[in-house]
C-alpha cells in the first residue's frame, strides 16, 4: 500500500511535494537564516508553511517579505499566542503535500536535506525518516553531533526521543496527518505516535541539520524533560508504573549517550 501511494504521487507530480512546517514566536534574530535554508534545498518541490504566534518582535514582518519573494512560502499569523503545538496545526491543516517536514525558525537545514531523504524513503519504502544532525549555539558554533540509531521501531523509540524534530519527515499520504497535543515533548508525542502505525523509522545515516541551543538553558531544561517524560508515559500512554520507571532508566541512559563530540 505504502509503495502504491508513493508511486501513485511520483507518476502524477514527478517529485511528491513536501510541506514544511515552521512555528515562530519573537524569531527575527534567526528567522531569515532558517528560511533560506528551505529556499537553498536541492529538491525544490516543497511549500513552506511559517505561523507567527503573536509575536512582539519583526518576525511577521520578516515573514511576510520573504513570502512576497517566493510564490512557495505561506505566512500564518495567530491573534494571540497560542504555543507551539497549536501554531504548527494550523500550518498542518493547510498543508497539501505528500510528505511533511518540520523546521523552527531559529534552526537550519543543510542544503541536500530534503532531497536524500525523499529518495531514500523511496528507494526503502518507509513513511518515517529521520537523519543525524548538529547542535550550534546562538552564533553558530558546533557544539557536538547527535547520531541517533541508523532504525528504530516503536519498542526502541519508547526508550529515547531519538527523532529530532528538525530532522523528521514522514508520509502523510500512507499515515495521514499527525497533529500536535498541548503536552510537554509534543514532538516526541507526535514521532511515538506515527511510529506506532508503521513501527518502522529509519536514519539516512547523514548529518542533514543544524539545532541551535541557547546559553542557560541546558540544565534547566533536562530536569523538565524528565517530568516530560514521565507524564508521556504514564498519562499520554497509559503506561503502567513499573514499567514506565524502566523505560525512565532506560531515557536516563540513552541521554547520557546521545551526544557525542565533533
């Protein structure tokens, strides 16, 4: 079924759009970079999709002059600030292509990105695909490459938030549309759920993406991805107590391992 609707959308399209999701919120430092890294990609058949979340800096601003300069990029605006989760389902309800991607608007992609993925997904027919990539700080500079496992399946996903949201596509076509819920990880929560319909993800084995993290926040933020985690598996889930507090070992450890110099 996966390979009819692929082949279905290559024979009447040539290149199966892709449909790029980008929630903003006070992003005009970086916003420009990140879009130029979509109008950069090699595989140009894509729309971008930007919903400024009632920002108080240029960001809408920005957003729409980029929009003015190519037909491809779309430009949401919310009334007021809505979050995350409920910024990139809007762009979903609008998008129209056959793959969707996900970009923030302070990351960035390298320019093949788009184009190795859609192939490879092709090429092994898989709905999921997920690449490695590189964490920067707020200039630029590389902070370490996360090399996640080259295939992952719904058991080995539970363990780890091994899909880094910049980096994931999937095939709406063949799993239709993943929408966000307002929860902690709401990335995370999306790449479990899509996962659990194929139970099949795979890496292109590439570093395809740039991850900016922000001074201050490391630390602070690891302590409140585990309360995330663990409301994931006991309230999203269901999951029982004893073995929610394995798969907690098990996220400590993938942690600690996740990242790796370079």
């Amino acid at each position: 079924m996966l390979r009819d609707n692929l082949n279905d959308s290559i024979h009447s399209t040539d290149k199966p759009k892709v449909s790029i999701v980008m929630p903003a919120f006070n992003a005009a430092r970086y916003i420009e970079q990140a879009v130029a890294s979509v109008i950069e990609q090699t595989y140009q058949n894509w729309e971008l999709l930007i919903v400024d979340d009632a920002s108080n800096d240029r960001t809408l601003e920005i957003a729409r002059a980029l929009a003015t300069g190519d037909a491809r990029i779309r430009v949401f605006a919310n009334d007021h600030n809505l979050g995350v989760a409920e910024s990139r389902n809007l762009a979903l309800r609008e998008a129209n292509g056959c793959y969707i991607a996900f970009l923030d608007s302070d990351d960035l992609w390298l320019p093949e990105k788009l184009s190795k993925q859609v192939e490879f997904m092709a090429r092994h027919d898989i709905a999921v695909c997920y690449a490695n990539y590189r964490r920067i700080d707020e200039h630029g500079n590389s902070l370490g490459a996360v090399v996640p496992p080259t295939r992952i399946d719904y058991e080995l996903l539970l363990k780890s938030n091994f899909i880094g949201n910049l980096t994931g596509i999937y095939n709406a076509g063949a799993l239709g549309k993943q929408y966000f819920s307002k929860f902690g990880h709401e990335d995370y929560v999306a790449w479990l759920d899509l996962v659990r319909k194929t139970n099949l993800a795979c890496s292109v084995g590439e570093e395809l993406a740039l991850y900016r993290v922000y001074g201050g926040s490391i630390s602070g933020n690891k302590l409140k991805a585990a309360r995330w985690q663990w409301k994931i598996y006991r309230n999203h889930l269901s999951l029982g107590i004893v073995r929610s507090f394995r798969l907690m070992l098990s996220y400590f450890y993938y942690a600690l391992r996740k990242r790796v110099p370079g």
